[in-house]
C-alpha cells in the first residue's frame, strides 16, 4: 500500500516534472489536482459519497488524464515494460 509521504512525491513530481515543464498542458495538472484532493478524502474524511453526477464529471476526466500521461510517456520514454 503506498504511503503518504509516497503520494506527496509523485503529486509533486507531476506538478514540477511534468506541468512546469511543458511535458503536461496544465489542464492535466487541474485534473489531477481535484483527483489528488477527492482521493485524500475519501483516506481521511469520516464519510464520502458520490453520486452519479459527480462521477459522470470526474470519470472522463480521469480517463483523459490517464491517457495523456500515457502518450507523454511513451513519447519521452520514462515508460516502465
């Protein structure tokens, strides 16, 4: 399971190694930062519900960001296997 000291890595290696250096538009950075913020309420807050509006918003998002990271991966070959 990661850690939290983990997840603040990787979100602050998206932020500076992808976002301000062009590899990623910041529309991706948007996206990822309310992924980032609902993912860390649903680990600390009490309860979290989701109805099916929010995931219909949150669902192409999600799908959008994960394959823009793919292609910009695979462009500059930080790709594992």
């Amino acid at each position: 399971m990661p850690t939290a000291a983990g997840i603040n890595i990787v979100f602050g290696s998206m932020g500076f190694g992808f976002i301000q250096t062009g590899l990623l538009e910041r529309e991706y950075g948007r996206i990822y930062q309310q992924l980032y913020d609902n993912r860390q309420a649903g680990d600390y807050e009490d309860f979290i519900y989701y109805d099916q509006i929010t995931y219909d918003e949150l669902m192409p998002q999600a799908e959008r960001f994960i394959q823009r990271v793919r292609i910009c991966c695979n462009c500059c070959g930080c790709r594992n296997g």
